[in-house]
C-alpha cells in the first residue's frame, strides 16, 4: 500500500542523515498516515490520511452507529 495521505497526497521525502562527526547517510522521512474510516461520497471508507489532515479537518468522520441508529428510529 502506498505511504500517501489521500487528502493532501503527502507522502515519502528523502533525505541525509547528519550526524554529529558529519557522517552522512540517506534516510527516508514517512507522513504520520492513521488508517481512519471516512465519509466519501455517502460511503464510508477506511483510508490513509496523515494527522494533520485529521486534524484540520478535511476528512468527514462517519457518524456514530448509535447515532446513525437513533436517526433511523426517528424517521420511521
């Protein structure tokens, strides 16, 4: 599965580890992605998305089951 946010499309940076005699080597910086369920297009669906995405905002939970069923309850 790819490392990238479906929201904002982060996804792997690459790059030099300094240390602190100047030794350098490569190394790769990851997005902070969590495996959410998300409300896309009237269906939910488990996606990676990055933290600050959650954050933020961007992505649309899904209601509550217990929530979803008081709705239903309600209506009829």
């Amino acid at each position: 599965m790819a490392k990238r946010c479906v929201y904002c499309g982060k996804s792997t940076v690459t790059g030099r580890q300094i240390s602190h005699a100047h030794n350098v080597t490569p190394r790769t910086f990851e997005p902070n992605l969590r495996a959410v369920k998300a409300l896309i297009d009237g269906v939910v669906r488990t996606v990676r998305v990055c933290a600050r995405c959650l954050r933020s905002g961007k992505v649309q939970r899904p209601p509550s089951r217990k929530r979803a069923l008081a709705e239903l309850a309600a209506r009829g």
